[in-house]
C-alpha cells in the first residue's frame, strides 16, 4: 500500500524518508513540493534526485479527495462535499473576506457529541479522519482557488477545525495536521490564525497546549450545568467548572490572551436576560480574576430535525449589550453561507451512522414529550 504523503507533517515525512535510505533534507524539498507548489506528480519535482523521483511512485503518492459537490453561495462562500469512501462524505466551507479567506475544515465523518443545534450531531457518527483526509481539505481549496482567482500567492490566509466532527476526540490525526498547517515550508498559517473548535473534551485541551497550541475556541452555549447537559451532553462528562479551569490552564501557552467562547443563540432556551446575567456571573466569578475570554453570540440555523428556533435579533442584540455592559467582549457573529446550508451548524455531509443516533434523538423526543410538565419546570430552575 502506497504511503500518502498528506498524512506526514514535517518530521513524519523525515522519518520516511529516512526509511527509504535518503537524507532528512529531502522530506523539506518534498514538504514544499506538496503543499506550497501542490504538486502530486513526482515526475515534475525538478530539484529532487532522479533516483528518487523514479523511486517514490513505487512507495508513495498525494491521495486527494474526490469531490462530489460544490456550491456557492450568493456571498461568496463555497462549500465542497468531499468522499471519504465506504459511504462517508464531508464538507468544507471557504468564507471569503475583504481582509482574510477563512478555510472551515471538517475532522470526522459525523460527530458523537450530538449537540441539540448542530445538524452534524444529528446525523450521528461513523469514524475519524485520518491526518491526510484533514489536510486534504486545505490541500484542495488552496491549490484549486488560486488557479481560479489567478494568483500564486496564498489565498486562505485563516483555518478553522469547525467542520463536521470534534476535533479533539479525533486528536492523534489533528496534531499532525496542525503542525502542517503551521510549518513554514507548507502553509506557514499563524498560530493565531489556526482556530480548534472544541465543545469541552478537557484532558485534550491541555495536551494541545502542550503539543501545538493554537487559538481555542470553546462551544459554550449554556451559562449553567442544567441547561448545558442538555443542549451539550459531552457536559455530563467535563462540567463547566472543570472546562473553565482547563481554560485558563491553556490561556500561558496559546498564541492569544484569551479564550473565544461560542453561543448559540436560541429562542426561549438559553437568550433570555437572565442567561445573560447568570454567563456574566459564572465567567467573572470562575476562580480568581475569572476567565479572559471574547463571546462570540452565533445566529442559529435552524433544521428541521432539532425542534428549535433562531432568538430573533433584538433579543440577540438585549443578550449582547448585558455582556458589554459588563466589559466582556463580545461579537454577533455574522452569517454566511445559510443558502446554501453552509453556514454555522447546518454541515451534514453523509454519514453512514455507526452510533444509532437517530433511534436515541427519537427515544429522547418521546421521553421529552412525556415529562413536558416536568422539563418546564427545570427549565425555570436552569434560569
């Protein structure tokens, strides 16, 4: 089986190379032939010995993913399904800006986290990706837009692991990635342009400080344990108390002085005043001096399947300005993509569920229906 050179980073493909009896150096001029020039034919990697550009055919090859789809927005934005074969498919999302082109790129085929607004987590889960079907999505969208917009120069200047998938339950095939992404003879990406999504998998948060620390941004989308439990069940598991110290373990070691917390905001469940007030609390009065942190308020993209609905704008704009008043940072995070079921929560792809997660969203539905009376009333205490 040939060896894809996607799922190397920079000392992988040393050690490789090293097997293959050639020198370290070789594996820099092969890093930048991949992914800076993004060439998969060896044939054409002109400073390479010809010994080995005739023997790496024979061990090795750059497996891209095959595209099924593409969409694009009327923003802009473009969305690719990829195949990631035995009946998975995933999809990445390019958001173009005036001052950056940010990459969303996906890092399991489905999520087993199964939050309640996320159609991902609907969707179920059928396996992680591998380091190269991760950096594949880059490897793509780079090489494909600077053909289309004409340029030699790099066009997706931001990544964030916000695709399908919790990238930290996928860790061993995302450090890897990330370390490709930073290197100077691949993408050469900023630490502080390089975004992991987590929804609070609390003993990877502080591996990754130690491994590749890179921004952070954290799915909160609940002030208290009640209500996240629901909303985010990975919280039965890390509550908030021991997520926001694992924060403020990672906040020395990550390339910015702050933690982004992610909220969705949805109507009637978590964007009321006195959610507000309760996050103001519990990130000012978690341990001494709180946590430093942006809130970053998300418009929910509804899908049929979850039961709820987007808070309407003045309510976004009342939950936002309590925060504010309160010296938080704070941001609405504008939408993009929704045409086109691009935008934050709505990337689906196609997965072939492994965790019958379906079966359980139904069991739960029932369950819910039948405790209504009962739910109403820990929805008053979660207030």
């Amino acid at each position: 089986m040939l060896a894809n050179l996607l799922d190397f980073d920079i000392e992988g493909l040393a050690a490789f190379c090293e097997r293959l009896g050639e020198k370290r150096f070789r594996a820099t001029q092969l890093f930048r032939w991949v992914h800076q020039r993004g060439e998969s034919d060896f044939s054409r990697m002109t400073d390479l010995a010809k010994s080995l550009r005739d023997k790496l055919p024979t061990v090795a090859c750059v497996q891209p993913l095959q595209v099924l789809s593409e969409q694009v927005s009327s923003d802009g934005t473009t969305k690719w399904l990829f195949d990631v074969g035995q009946g998975d498919a995933v999809e990445t999302v390019f958001i173009p800006e005036a001052d950056r082109g940010t990459l969303c790129i996906s890092s399991q085929a489905g999520c087993a986290v199964g939050c309640r607004f996320c159609s991902t987590g609907h969707q179920g889960f059928s396996r992680n990706l591998t380091t190269g079907e991760i950096v594949a999505q880059l490897w793509f969208a780079e090489h494909v837009l600077r053909k289309r917009f004409g340029t030699t120069e790099r066009v997706i200047s931001n990544v964030v692991m916000m695709g399908m998938g919790e990238p930290l339950q996928n860790y061993d095939a995302l450090v890897p990635a990330l370390r490709t992404l930073l290197s100077d003879h691949a993408y050469g990406l900023s630490r502080r342009r390089v975004t992991v999504s987590t929804s609070g998998v609390v003993p990877m948060i502080d591996r990754l400080a130690q491994d590749c620390p890179v921004a952070l941004a954290v799915s909160l989308h609940a002030p208290n344990d009640l209500l996240r439990n629901d909303l985010v069940p990975l919280n039965r598991k890390y509550p908030l108390a021991e997520l926001l110290d694992a924060c403020n373990r990672y906040i020395p070691f990550a390339p910015r002085d702050f933690i982004t917390f992610e909220y969705c905001m949805l109507d009637g469940v978590n964007d009321q005043a006195a959610h507000a007030h309760q996050l103001v609390a519990l990130l000012r009065g978690h341990s001494e001096g709180g946590v430093a942190c942006k809130i970053n308020l998300i418009p929910f993209n509804p899908f049929p399947a979850s039961g709820l609905l987007r808070s309407p704008n003045s309510q976004v704009q009342v939950f936002a300005q309590i925060l504010q008043d309160a010296a938080i940072v704070t941001t609405v995070r504008k939408t993009r993509g929704d045409d086109i079921a691009a935008a934050c929560g709505q990337l689906a792809g196609d997965v072939q569920d492994r965790t019958g997660v379906v079966q359980r969203m139904e069991r739960r539905k029932i369950m819910m229906q039948t405790q209504k009376p009962e739910m109403s009333g820990r929805k008053e205490t979660a207030l």
